[in-house]
C-alpha cells in the first residue's frame, strides 16, 4: 500500500496508527468469529 505524501510528521504517525488500528481491529474480528464459530459448532 503506498502511503500518501505528508508534509507534517504529526499527520504520519496518524496515518501510521490508523493503518495499525484497522490491521488490528481486522484480525480480532477474524479471532472472535472463529472463535464463535467453534463454539457454536460443538
């Protein structure tokens, strides 16, 4: 993913957290629904 052009190093390291919020955000969902879905199936 090419990250945009930013002038200030306040708005990289926002950007840098966004990225790392979502990422994050993204694989506990993925855990919690397998994690469900095992759950369920027993």
């Amino acid at each position: 993913m090419k990250r945009p052009v930013l002038s200030s190093s306040f708005s990289e390291s926002w950007f840098d957290n966004i990225h790392y919020n979502v990422s994050f955000y993204k694989t506990s969902k993925l855990f919690i629904y397998f994690f469900f879905q095992n759950t369920l199936c027993q």
